[in-house]
C-alpha cells in the first residue's frame, strides 16, 4: 500500500515541467466530458486489498458498454464463473437476455443513464464487473480535475484493435477528496489519436487503508457515433419471451408487497412533498422523462386517470431526474394534470432501483407497494391496478 501511494513523488509544478503531459490529460478529459456517443469493450479485472493483507480478485469479465442519447444504451457482463447478461435499449423499448437460460424479457420502456458513484441500492446489489465498467467515462471525463501530479512511463505492450504495439503510460495522481481518499489513473495511450489501449483506476481509502484497482485491457474503444444496430436486439432462435430474469440490480420489483421506500422532493414548483405524509391515500409513482418515448404515449393516460380519480383520493406523482427546466417545460405543454417530483440527484430513482422509463409503483393506503410496472401501459390495464387498492 505503501508502495501505491507513494507511486508519484512530484508536486503540481510538475505538470508545468512537461507541456505535453498537461495537454495530454487536458485533452483526454475534455474529449470525454464532451463524449455524447461512445463504446468501448475489453477485459475487466477487480482487485481489493486491506492494510497490510493480501491483495484479492474481486471481479474478472469480458465487458462492452456503448452510449447514445435519447437512452440509447447498450451493456454486455461475461463475469468469470457466473451467468453472462446482456441489457439493450433504443430509446423506446429496453430488453434484458440471459444467453444460458435461452431467456429475455422486453418492455416498452427506455434505459435512464446513471450517475456514477451512486453506491445506495441498485448498485450495491448489481454485479461488481457492471458497477465498475459504468466509472469509467465518469473517470476519465475527471481526469483534468484536481490533479496533484502526472508524468509519462515506460511504454508497454498493448492489443488494440487488429494491431499490437507499444504504447507510454500515463500516469494521474489526484488531489486528496475531502474524505483523504485520492485516485491513481495509469492510461496507456497512442499520444497521436488518444486511443486508450490500457487503463488502470486505482483507490486508495485513507481511513482503513483500503485499495480497489480497476484494470481494462480495452480491444476497441470509440469516441463518436455508434452504430444505430448496437443498440437492437433481435432473440436469437429459440429464446423464450419471460416477464423477469435473474439479472444482480436490474429491477425494482423485489419492493413488491414491501413498505415504500420514503423520501422527500420538491414539486417542480419548489413545494416539498414528503411521501409519508401521503399515508392513508393510495399513490401511483410514475418515474418519466421528456426524452422517453413510451413515457410520453403513456403520460397523457396517466394526466386522465389523475382527474378521474382525485375524488376517490388517488395521488398521481410524476418523479424526473432531468433537472426542473426541461420537466417544467414538458409538463406545461403536456398539460399534464398531476404534479411530478424533481429528482435531480436521483435520490427515488436509487431508492426504488430504477434502470427503465416509465416505472410505475403502486402504493396502497397502508403505504405498501401492491404493483410494479416497467415500461409503458394501455388505459385498461392501468385501470385494472387501481381497482386491486379499491378505486
């Protein structure tokens, strides 16, 4: 440990020393801030260590991530030892394979894309190769912030693409956080095109001394346009259509049957709203966004079913992580007629382990979760979950 930390013996002015080196750092991090569309797949290797103890293999898979707008999304997890999974959406519909058990699910719901560093609920449940793979555009994109020290290494031997070559390490210290954590980032990069052949993420927890490194063999890594194909998916012959599989984080419906989860939002127009204090009313949570296209067909629905209900004592809550602007935007024009939560930080989206837009929870008056739906609803079948809380 002792070692790691003292990996870079160099102050900031350093940076200034080498012009290259800065330019470097300063490129690769404005390059994947700006980062609307990228892919990248490689092999995945997680390893901890403790104080003085032995280093362990935490996680070790085959992985590719690939990101557009509007949620487009695509993630492939082969884990060493466990089932492989593969999760797509195109923006409309979202699927979710099993390749073992010939399986897949499909909704008319869109994948959200998710903060990193989101540690409550979803991700402490999810695989540890799919909780790390998502750090590493956030990681990069941060690469220019707080920097203490940086220089170039040796060259190593990299596979990248159809080519083999040798390429300079570089190497990133951090800035200590505020809780004395600091991150080490080693980068074996082409200087001529930025391609990243190798990356090396590595934590250090001041406290218990506690190390997590992140080791990707990238083979392909792309900064750009992706594909319109990677984010299709067509079963394979003899897949089965299910309506849940076995994938570690990827849906809220062990609430079912289970107190709901509270919080407190702000309306779009500043009120606090506490869930609780919703207790002994029934209440539909419908998680959306403006760029969703089956949130958008199943919204109006939603806005006549508020109306119909109001008397009878149903609360409609909309609940969006956009930020307030675009959600108070969409909603004035929609006309909608239910008030919607902002959940920038996404503090109910972590809480109720939401992956796919739009999700709906019901919550009867005992303020127990009775239903669980991802992915856009027909009228009659929205109507049929109210009658099961007696409207």
């Amino acid at each position: 440990m002792k070692r790691i930390a003292m990996f870079f013996v160099m102050a900031a002015s350093a940076l200034a020393a080498v012009p290259d080196v800065a330019k470097t750092i300063h490129a690769i991090g404005e390059k994947c801030q700006a980062a609307r569309e990228y892919s990248f797949e490689g092999e995945l290797f997680l390893v901890g260590q403790r104080g003085a103890g032995p280093a362990q293999g935490l996680s070790h898979a085959k992985v590719k991530l690939a990101l557009a707008p509007d949620g487009k999304f695509y993630l492939r997890i082969e884990p060493e030892g466990k089932d492989s999974y593969v999760l797509v959406s195109d923006g409309q519909k979202s699927w979710a394979w099993v390749p073992r058990l010939k399986q897949y699910t499909e909704d008319e719901a869109a994948a959200r894309e998710e903060e990193s560093g989101e540690k409550e609920g979803s991700d402490a449940e999810r695989d540890l190769a799919e909780t790390f793979v998502r750090t590493v555009m956030p990681a990069l994109a941060r690469l220019n912030i707080n920097v203490k020290g940086a220089d170039f290494g040796p060259e190593v031997p990299v596979k990248f693409g159809n080519r083999k070559d040798k390429w300079p390490v570089l190497r990133v210290l951090s800035r200590p956080a505020e809780d004395k954590s600091q991150t080490v980032t080693q980068l074996a990069i082409d200087p001529d095109t930025l391609d990243i052949g190798r990356m090396i993420y590595s934590t250090v927890m001041r406290g218990d001394n506690t190390k997590i490194q992140m080791t990707i063999d990238f083979s392909a890594f792309q900064i750009g346009p992706v594909p319109a194909s990677t984010f299709e998916f067509d079963p394979p012959k003899g897949a089965k259509l299910v309506d849940a599989v076995p994938i570690p984080g990827q849906t809220g419906s062990f609430l079912l049957n289970q107190p709901a989860p509270d919080f407190e939002l702000k309306t779009l127009e500043g009120e606090k709203m506490h869930l609780a204090d919703l207790r002994g009313r029934p209440v539909l949570l419908s998680f959306w966004a403006s760029w969703c296209g089956p949130c958008r067909h199943e919204l109006p629905t939603l806005s006549k079913l508020s109306e119909e209900y109001k008397d009878k004592g149903l609360v409609i809550l909309g609940v969006n992580d956009e930020g307030k602007a675009p959600a108070r935007k969409y909603a004035e024009q929609a006309g909608l007629a239910f008030q919607t939560l902002d959940d920038s930080g996404s503090k109910a989206h972590r809480l109720y382990r939401v992956h796919a837009i739009p999700t709906l929870f019901l919550i009867d008056k005992n303020g127990k979760i009775v239903l669980f739906l991802k992915g856009g609803r027909e009228p009659a079948r929205l109507r049929a979950a109210l009658t099961s809380v007696g409207l």
